[in-house]
C-alpha cells in the first residue's frame, strides 16, 4: 500500500527568476552572435534558450487546501502541499487533489428494511482527501468510488434495522434513533473508503419513507398504534380518577355504597371518562334504589 510522503518543492519564484535571467542573457548573446555571423555560438544559445523555456516547465501552483502529486514516469515521488508557486523536475507529472470538504447526497434507493417493508432512504455524507497517494493510486477514481461505496453502505445499513420501532424502546429502528443510526453510517462507509485515502466527516439520512405501494397501509397501522396508546393512557388516567373518587367518597362519608353500587358506580364513571362523546345526564326522580 502506497502512502503519502511530503514532497519540499524549490520556491518558484526564486526559480522564475534566475530562469528568466538565464534565458534572457542566452537569447541577447544569440542575438550578438548573429549580428557577428558566429552561426555555430548562436546556435548553441538558442538551444540554451530553448532548454530554459523546457526548464520553465517545472513550475507549478498550488492553490489553498490543494496538492499535488508528483509522479517520475510512474514512480510517485511524493505530494506537495505548500500553497504557492513552486518548482519540481520539469519530467515530473503534477495531479492536482482538492483537500476541500464535499457533499455527496445518494439518490432515493429502494431497499427492504429488517422486517422486509419496502422503504425509500437517501443520505447525505461529507467527505475529504486525507491521503492523496492512496486516493490516487489506490482506487482507480476515488471520486466515483466515495458515490457507489456510500450507497452499499447505505443499503446495507437499512436492512439492518426495522422502519419503525413501533414505540418499542429497546428496538433501534431508521425513524426512531436518527443519531446512533448516522453514528452507524459514517462507521460502515469509512471501514469502505479506508483504502482510498477518504475521511467520512459526516453521514446522515436526508431522505426516509415508506414506498408509495405500502405507504398507506402503513399509515393505518401507524394511526392504529397512535389510537391504541391513547386508549391505554386514557383508560389508565380513568381508573386512577375512578379509584380516587370512591376512596373520598368512602373517606368524607358522603355515601354509603355496597358492592353492588360501587360496581354501578365504577361503570358509570368509566363510561363517562373513556367515552368519545359526551355523556347526557339522566336525573334520577325517584329514590336512591329506583
């Protein structure tokens, strides 16, 4: 495996400089030497200019949060990161490599979750170049490689986990733990982008849902959930209020009630407390037992 070494260019503007002079000395005295008629010494400074200009050719920028990886008829001799105009061996090849963080946002992918629902998911994952010798010569085009290795990770992160957790506390589901699946996200794709020289900054879902051929089912069985632990938690508060108005009852001696009675009682109570629309009031004329 091949790892980034840092490359100390030569400073460019110094090599500018003394290049330029050089060149611009030769190219006076192939002009002396022709107003001289000495052919074979003008020749010989035109090819010094003519070298100089080739010389010229190491000259290279590179720009903020940019390098460069520098390569000798394919042997890498190492990556240049100082920012500035440098100089390197004219026969070198120069890559540029952004260091800048990206965003990459996957398509809606259609895959099953661990209950086997179909379910549209997209993520977005934040990324950037840490080795530039790996992300070169590793992988054949890294870029392309971050795209289709996030989306496996992706898909094989969704069916690892249900949808929805269905108010169960202990099951991690996609829609009910946001934070620890991202957490699992960016783990799974940086394990895949290891060899490509990537650091995964940052991986969350963009996009989550049911596919458009079970979305509606499943919103019934949602608004079914919803109706049945509103109708516990109701009926829950309700025999704690049925409760507490039989024992002040019996505490403040307000009534006596047999058995029979607090049955009556308790049902009445339940019904007015538990019922969806409001109870109509039927006054009793006669006595307490008629």
């Amino acid at each position: 495996m091949i790892r980034e070494r840092e490359y100390s260019a030569v400073s460019g503007w110094a090599a500018l400089i003394g290049l330029l002079t050089v060149g611009a000395f030769l190219f006076w005295q192939f002009v002396v030497n022709i107003n001289r008629h000495a052919g074979g010494t003008a020749g010989l400074c035109m090819v010094g200019v003519v070298f100089t200009l080739f010389l010229l050719t190491g000259l290279f920028v590179v720009n903020p949060n940019e390098a460069r990886v520098l390569q000798l008829f394919g042997k890498y001799v190492g990556t240049a990161k100082t920012a500035g105009l440098g100089y390197a061996n004219p026969l070198y090849r120069k890559r540029r490599i952004s260091l800048r963080v990206r965003n990459f946002e996957s398509g809606k992918l259609k895959v099953n979750d661990l209950d086997g629902n179909p379910i549209e998911i997209a993520a977005v994952v934040v990324w950037k170049v840490v080795d530039t010798a790996e992300a070169v010569f590793e992988v054949d085009n890294y870029d392309n490689y971050v795209h289709v290795q996030s989306e496996s990770a992706l898909r094989n992160m969704a069916s690892s986990y249900p949808y929805d957790g269905h108010d169960d506390a202990a099951v991690m589901s996609l829609r009910g733990n946001t934070t620890a699946i991202a957490d699992h996200l960016r783990k799974e794709i940086q394990d895949r982008l290891a060899r490509a020289g990537v650091e995964v900054i940052e991986a969350r879902i963009s996009h989550l849902a049911y596919a458009p051929e079970i979305a509606a089912a499943m919103l019934q069985r949602q608004q079914a959930g919803a109706i049945i632990a509103a109708r516990s938690r109701i009926v829950e508060g309700a025999v704690g209020m049925v409760e507490m108005a039989l024992d002040l009852l019996s505490k403040k001696n307000v009534v006596e009630l047999d058995e029979e009675r607090k049955a009556a009682m308790v049902s009445n109570l339940l019904v007015v407390l538990c019922g969806e629309r409001n109870t109509q009031p039927i006054v009793n004329a006669g006595t307490l037992h008629h």
